[in-house]
C-alpha cells in the first residue's frame, strides 16, 4: 500500500535539486511521476562487451596520456579556413584575461563533466526516482561515450602534432609576451604541439550530448521545460569553453569545431545507435496540456532559419 506522503517525497527532494543545482522553480503541476522513469523494452540495455568497453576506454585513455610522448617537433603549423581570423578576433592580449580565460575553461571541463554524473545519475536518477537500473544504464552509457570521446582526442593530441597558435608569437626568450611585457605564454614545452585537437571541448559536448539524449525520453526532471533546461546550460557551457580556449590562445577555430563535432557524435549520435535509437523519444522540452502537444523545434521564417514552437490536438 502506497500512502500519499510517500508518493510526495520524492517529488519533494526533487523539487529541491531542482533549485539548488538549477534555480529553476518547478511549479506544482509539473510533478516527476517516478514510475515512468524507467527503461523502456524498445531501448536496447548495455551489454557485457558495453561495460568491458567502457573499462577498456578509460584505462587506455590513461595509458596514452601517461605513456604516449606528445611529438616533439610540430607536423603542422599555422592556420587552416578562418583560423588566422578567428585568433586575430578572439586573442586576449593582457596575461589577466588569459590566465581568467585557462582557469574558467578548466572548470568548466571539470564542472561540465562531473556535474551531470553527480546529478542525474546519483541524486535524481538513483535517489530521487530511486531507478537503479537507469541508473546503471546512463552510467555506462556516459562512461562509454567519455572513453571514445578522450581516446579520439588524446590519440590526436599525442599523434598528429598541431602547434598552438600561441607559438606563433614566440619571442627570441622563449616567451610569448603582452604589450606590458608581462608574460603570456612559455614556448619549448611539452605542450606546443598538442592544438589539434581540444580535449576540454570534446568531454564537455560529449556530456552535453548526453544530457539531452537521456532527457528526451526519460523525464528526469519531471517533463517540459525543466528537462529542456539541463540540455540548453550544457550546450551553452560547450560553446562558453571552445570560445574560451581560443581566448587563452591554446587552439586554432577549427581544433575547437573539431572537437564540437566529435563530441557530438561520441555523446548523441552513438548511443543514439547503441541504445535509444532515434525519434523514439518525445522532443527535449515537449509540453503537454491535456489533448495539446507543444515542442520545440527549428523553422524557416521570412528565409531565415529561427527557433519556434508547434502544437498538435
């Protein structure tokens, strides 16, 4: 027998989540039906070879960065497309901007590929909605789609050889140097023939990739715009780190689309094939109102592509 407190606990703690993590206020009618997070029988479950894949990755993305020496000369240098226009435009020329831009960026790599783990898995997938087992399935999932991600990023980083743009404007000294004199960057490092390309940019779409893939079917966050909300901030936070990288002058334009595009295959289109397949959930941010179906989508208007909504009754 199932009481009214009972069934109302978990609406609560989630309600809390919600505001503490998001700030977003959930109103009282847009309530997380936890029976209905659950796997479905049309999404094919990870398999054993899924999680003996997973190990794998992750321990030779390891490996490589630990054991795989970065090319000691460059193979390539220079720009490519718009690359020289994008660092000329983008460039910080003060080390404070710089240094604000390095420390931002990493915390949003860390921030942007933790987070989702700590959240969704833990506290609202397993605690909230008290689902194990989808838990454990978007665990090895993330898990998987991190480990191709960092092994395609790192085997390029380790393998092609790119110079950062920032060696370009090495002085006689070994140092890149603003207007000042203050120092930007140190050449004749490990470092200068990693650019292509960037690591940080791959692991944050990756997990924005997969936060709206596992909020599209399954309503984590009660439905609507409160589970539209997670994809939005992390596909925001990818843009906001792939700018600040060339900020910091660390990348070329086209190592951070690179790794936009990457990222997305690693953490939409894959597990979209292994597991959920596509067009088999309801559009990230649908809305329904009795009869009436809202959902976002992307549209031509006056010849231009724009963002609207459309209704079915």
């Amino acid at each position: 027998m199932r009481f009214p407190s009972e069934r109302a606990a978990p609406t609560r703690r989630l309600r809390a989540v919600l505001a503490l993590s998001l700030g977003i206020l959930v109103p009282g009618t847009a309530r997380a039906d936890p029976d209905r997070v659950e796997w479905s029988d049309d999404w094919a479950r990870v398999r054993l070879w899924e999680v003996a894949d997973a190990v794998a990755l992750t321990i030779g993305d390891t490996e490589i960065e630990d054991h795989v020496p970065v090319p000691a000369q460059a193979r390539w240098r220079g720009g490519i497309l718009f690359d020289d226009w994008a660092r000329r435009t983008l460039r910080a020329n003060t080390a404070a901007i710089q240094s604000t831009a390095s420390t931002v960026s990493d915390y949003f790599y860390y921030g942007g590929t933790l987070v989702p783990f700590v959240l969704d898995n833990y506290f609202v997938t397993l605690d909230v909605h008290r689902s194990a087992d989808v838990a454990v399935q978007m665990l090895v999932i993330n898990m998987q789609a991190l480990g191709v991600s960092g092994l395609v990023s790192l085997a390029a980083e380790h393998e092609v050889g790119r110079a950062r743009p920032y060696t370009e404007s090495c002085g006689l000294d070994g140092r890149v140097r603003d207007a000042s004199g203050a120092v930007l960057q140190t050449c004749g490092t490990s470092n200068d023939n990693r650019s292509f390309f960037s690591g940080h940019v791959a692991a944050v779409t990756t997990m924005a990739g997969l936060t709206c893939l596992h909020h599209q079917p399954l309503p984590l966050y009660g439905g609507g715009f409160a589970d539209l909300a997670p994809c939005l901030a992390m596909m925001g936070l990818s843009v906001a780190t792939g700018m600040l990288r060339l900020v910091y002058d660390e990348h070329w334009a086209t190592d951070v689309m690179t790794a936009w595009a990457i990222g997305a295959v690693s953490g939409y289109v894959l597990p979209s094939l292994l597991h959920y397949g596509f067009g088999g959930g309801a559009p990230v941010g649908e809305v329904h109102a009795g009869d009436l179906t809202i959902a976002p989508t992307i549209a031509a208007f006056g010849g231009r592509l724009g963002a609207g909504v459309v209704g079915a009754f």
